[in-house]
C-alpha cells in the first residue's frame, strides 16, 4: 500500500473507471460503505446501481446475506443483523425477508409492482454484531463486500471502510474471483489513519466478488463473543443430532425390555411327535416366522404337497428334468378324512375341478394362485399366534432416527464440508447393516449346504467392511470433528437399529412353548440315527413312521438326514429292501434306492425347481496477512431479480 493519498485516490478513480458501459442487466455500481464501531458492531451501507430490462429484475433485486459464519469444529456463530433502512431511487423501498439455510435473503420491491427499463440505485443499511475477529497483535475486519453468488456481473465494486476514533489500519489485502479463488486484481488507498478504501481494478463476472481484510490496532473496539445462549440456538440442529442419536439406542432398549424379552424358555430335548393338532406347512411356517424358502424351494408349500402325497391325496409323477405333473389318485374320495386348511386350500386349487396337472408355465398363473391361497390359509389360522415381530415399536424407533436427522440437518444447515462426511457414512450405516443381515439371516436359518453357508460369510464380510469403511471415513477425518461425531453416531445408530429389528421380535407366550417343541422334534429328526441308541424311548422306524413324518422333515429343511435315518434302519433289519423302497406318492427318475436320503432330497429340490420355473415373474488464517480468498469472511452472500 503506498502512503500518497493523492497519487492513491488518481489510481484508485482511473481503475474504477475502466468498467465498459455494457447492455443487458448488470450491475453498474456496488459501493458499501462500513463504518466499524467501538462496540464491535458494524454500520454497513451498501449502495447498488442496477440496469433493469425485465428479464430477470422485474420487481426489484434480492439480497442474500450470510448470517452464521463458521468457528473451528464446525459450530456456526449466529451475527446480530438489524435492517436501518432500505431505499430505491432516493425514495423508501418496501422489503420482506425469508431465510435460505444460513442464509436471510431480502427481496426488495412488491409483489404486484414492476420496475420501469432502466437504472435503479438501491440503498441497504444494515447493522450487524459479532463480524470482527482478534488476534494476538492487532483485530481485523475479515469482509467479503459483494458476495460471491450474484446472479449478474458487477461493473465497479468499491469498498469504504471507517475504523473507530484511535484505531489505525495495521495491514490491507484483498482477493477477486469466485468463491474460493485469491485473485488479486484489486487496488487500496487510505484517506488518513482510520480510512481505507478498496476497489476491484476489473469488471467482476457473475459469481465473482471482492473480499477485503483489514487490520488495525488492538483493543479499540469492544470484545464480542457469543454467549451460551447465542452458541445454543446458532447450533440447535447440531444438538437435535446428537439427542436423536442418543435417544434412538436408548429407545430400542426400552422396547427391547418391554416387548422384546423372550419367555422363559425349556432346554430343548428331542421331542417324538409334532406339536398335536399342527399340519406339517403350519410347523414350517411356525418355526421359521414365515414362509422360508432355500433355494428355489418354499418349504411350507412343499411340506403340504409331500403331506397330500402322504395322505394318498396325489401322486407326484417325474417323466424328465422340471418335467412333473401332479395327479389326484384314484382313491381320494369326498368321504376322506378333512384336510387342514392349508393342504386343503392348496388341494383344491390344483386338482379341485381336475385330474392332473403339470407344473409348468401354461398353468403357472394357477400354481400361483393356488400358492396365494394356501398360504392365505395358513396366515389366516397362525399368523400372530406363535411370534411376534413388534414392528410398531420398531417402526417407532426408526421414525425418530429419520425424525432427528432430518430435523437436525434442516435446523443446521451442514457446510458442504461437514455433508461429505455425513452422507457418505449414512450410505455406508444402510447398505453396510443391509447386507450384513441378510447374509446372517443366511447363516442362521440352517438351511442349505456349504455353498449357502459360504455366501453368507461373504455377505457379512462384504456388510461389515462397508461399515468400516463408514467408521474409517469418520476416524481420519481432519477437521469438523462435530459432524465427523455426528457421522459417526448415524452409523452406529442405523446398525444398532438393524440389530434391534430382529431382537424386538419375541415369541407368544403359548409360541415359546410351541417353538420348544418343534425344536426338539425337528432335533430329532435330524438325529434319528446318530443318536438311536440314546433315544430309548423313540418309536419304532417303520415305513409309516418315516413317510408320515417326511413332510414335517421338508417343512423344516432335514429331510435329507430323516430320510438317512430310514435308510439306516432299512440296512439293518430288512437289507433286502434297502435297494427297492419306494414311496407309492412318487414316480420318477429322481428317487434312488441305493441312496434314499439324497433321492428324498433330490425329489424335493426337482418338485421345487419345477414350481419356481412355472411361477409368472413378479413385476481461520488471518486474512489481512495473506491467508484469505475470495468469500471467506463476514458479509457475502450474493443476489439476484425478482
């Protein structure tokens, strides 16, 4: 900065000067005038001459003027801002304001009032607190003049800048070009020791503004610092965060107290007979909470068929691969003993008004609609009975997680730097505690062999490095520790919730001791043989015996070592035969005598694949020091017509 005043003001006017007279609407002229007070506070008057021609400055301009400037960590520091006056043309300008973020945009002009083609020359006087920033050796105005975010060029930008009485300028820079650039095409002069004025020595385009930073002596303006209150409501979206945060755990352990909490339960032993009454889809059904399917096979509806089979209700008949029919037998007749609702429901869409049918896709619209009625059947008799899901209490949870987030984000207005680190780890929360449930609800459910078991690992290794790559981003994060603790509570929060949809759910009282005992007979059929001779009071296998209980066995996914079971016995006492059983409700190519329990498996999964085939397809450096840009500091924003 050279110290003439004179040679200063000629450079200063003859770089004002240079702008062009161009057409269009444009900005000819921003003049702020800033008078820095003893207090602290800030009188601003900025002047702003407009060339209208009705395109987009019809009514009037608007004025967006940042109000929350950012400390370190994140946390926003609400400005005191009171508006003096506003004027157009000399004369009083009516205004309303809204705000946009952190942003208070005032629209000057009214709504049913069009400007004339032409300049307009509006006046915005404004007073606003907590602007300066102090340092160890001096305190600095750090001011962006225009803002970086108008919608128009700006000809000639020129900045006045008054320190209070026994203040002097300590050190002056500014910086041009759109937000976050350091041009430095700008020209300084003082008038006196506590006078500064600042002019950009170029047109500024749109999205361009002039910053300055002043420095001057310390301790002559009056120290302003937010007070507890100020800190609390400039950062109530960022305390709404951290209470959803902590109540959303806390709320799933409360329900998981209240609802969630399984009955006392029994050891489990091995258990001779089903649960009395149950038909061998309702224990499927019952046992896994639903319709489980492995593969391409739906347990609970290939429980019912291998039971109509059983009962010599039909037959299944295999003539090639995914090549099966289902014919009704010659001796169901009406007067037979009635079938539970389910078999019974799924009977008579299949064969009610015919001999056969072919699982194929010419008949999959009536597979399918004789699967929808067995399985309405079932819910209708069980649904609720043994288990329940508490989706309520979860669906309580979840809507004050989604509640408090995005509340807390609205009420916050999040700078882009500290999204980066929120959105990113949300993404990782859902998709990481998604996939990482499915492939336990793979490994759990005991169905399938080592090829399921090995996918499922995968999937949980696959979920869980996703939510470690969400806990990484949060932990070498460098600043905004804020939003980095606030990312790091959504991802817990979101696994956390994951968690608890699974836990929340508890059996019935009367489905404890249901689901007890179609574990102990589901433990033993699938230790029927290992452990015959512990199970001294086990029935005798007979052929009855294994058949009748088979489809119960297909229900819960062991009909393989059931039917190793019958095998074993069949090599024991009648090793004749061992080699020429065959069920009477299956003809096909997939039954094997030399190895029944993987011809029952295998009979299983061909009945499966034929069905899943005919199914239809569902549908803060200093700035005066030099460590500025262009839009840091106070003031900013940006503007544009209306």
């Amino acid at each position: 900065m050279r110290t003439v005043a004179g040679f200063l003001l000629a450079v200063f006017l003859a770089a004002i000067a240079c702008g062009p007279a161009t057409a269009g609407e444009v900005i000819r002229n921003f003049d702020a005038d800033i008078v820095v007070k003893g207090d602290g506070s800030l009188d601003v008057t900025e002047t702003i001459t407009v060339n209208a021609e009705g395109n987009q400055i019809r009514r009037g301009i608007y004025r967006d003027i940042p109000l929350k400037t950012m400390s370190e960590g994140g946390l926003w520091s609400k400005n005191g801002f009171d508006i003096v006056a506003i004027e157009r043309d000399g004369q009083r300008e009516s205004y309303r304001t809204e705000w946009q973020g952190r942003y208070l945009r005032i629209y000057l002009g009214k709504e049913d009032v069009f400007l004339s083609p032409g300049e307009h020359t509006y006046s915005i006087r404004y007073v606003t607190t907590r602007q300066l920033r102090y340092f160890d050796d001096y305190d600095e105005l750090y001011w962006n003049v225009t803002g970086n975010f108008w919608s128009f060029p700006i000809l000639k930008t020129l900045a006045t800048v008054h320190l209070p009485e026994g203040a002097v300028v300590r050190q002056v820079a500014g910086y041009t070009g759109a937000f976050g650039e350091a041009g430095s095409d700008y020209v300084a002069g003082r008038t006196g020791d506590s006078t500064i004025k600042v002019a950009a020595k170029r047109p500024l385009g749109a999205g361009e503004g002039l910053t300055i930073a002043v420095g001057f002596t310390k301790g002559v303006v009056a120290l302003q610092e937010d007070t507890a209150a100020t800190w609390i409501w400039s950062n109530i979206g960022l305390i709404v965060l951290f209470a959803g945060g902590l109540l959303v755990p806390l709320y799933f352990l409360f329900a998981w107290n209240r609802v969630g909490r399984d009955p006392p339960g029994r050891a489990v032993i091995p258990l001779f007979h089903p649960p009395e009454g149950m038909e061998p889809a309702a224990i499927s059904y019952a046992h896994f909470n639903g319709f489980r399917s492995a593969g391409s096979k739906d347990l609970s509806f290939i429980a019912a068929l291998l039971s109509l089979g059983v009962k010599k209700r039909l037959v299944i008949e295999e003539a090639g691969a995914r090549d099966i029919a289902l014919r009704r037998t010659a001796s169901a007749q009406a007067g037979d003993k009635p079938l539970p609702e389910g078999e019974a429901a799924l009977y008579n869409k299949l064969l009610g008004g015919r001999e056969a049918i072919s699982l194929d896709k010419a008949n999959g619209k009536t597979l399918l609609s004789a699967r929808t009625a067995f399985q309405s059947a079932i819910r209708r008799k069980h649904a609720g009975k043994y288990y329940k899901v508490n989706l309520g209490w979860f669906v309580g949870g979840l809507v004050l997680l989604l509640g408090s987030f995005l509340l807390g984000l609205i009420l916050q207005s999040p700078p882009d730097d500290g999204l980066v680190y929120i959105i990113p780890c949300v993404m990782a929360g859902v998709f990481g505690s998604v996939i990482f449930s499915i492939g336990h609800f793979m490994w759990r459910d005991g169905i399938g062999g080592y090829f399921r078991r090995f996918v499922a690992m995968l999937l949980m290794a696959l979920g869980g490095a996703v939510l470690l790559i969400g806990v990484m981003v949060v932990l070498l994060g460098g600043d905004l520790v804020w939003y980095r603790a606030v990312a790091g509570l959504l991802i817990f929060n979101i696994a956390f919730a994951a968690l608890m949809l699974r836990l929340l759910g508890a059996p019935t009282t009367l489905g404890a001791d249901i689901l007890n005992r179609i574990e102990g007979f589901k433990l033993y059929l699938e230790t029927a043989e290992s452990n015959r001779l512990n199970m001294r009071d086990a029935p005798d296998m007979t052929e009855e015996l294994f058949e009748r209980y088979l489809p119960y066995a297909a229900g819960l996914g062991v009909e393989e070592p059931w039917s190793d079971a019958w095998a074993a016995h069949l090599r024991r006492v009648a090793p004749e035969r061992a080699d020429s059983y065959r069920p009477g409700w299956y003809h096909g190519s997939s039954w094997s005598s030399r190895n029944i329990g993987a011809a029952a498996a295998a009979s299983v999964a061909a009945v499966s694949a034929a069905m899943a085939s005919a199914m239809p397809a569902p549908k803060s450096s200093s700035g005066s020091g030099g460590g500025g840009f262009s839009g840091g500091g106070g003031g900013g924003g940006g503007g544009g017509g209306w």
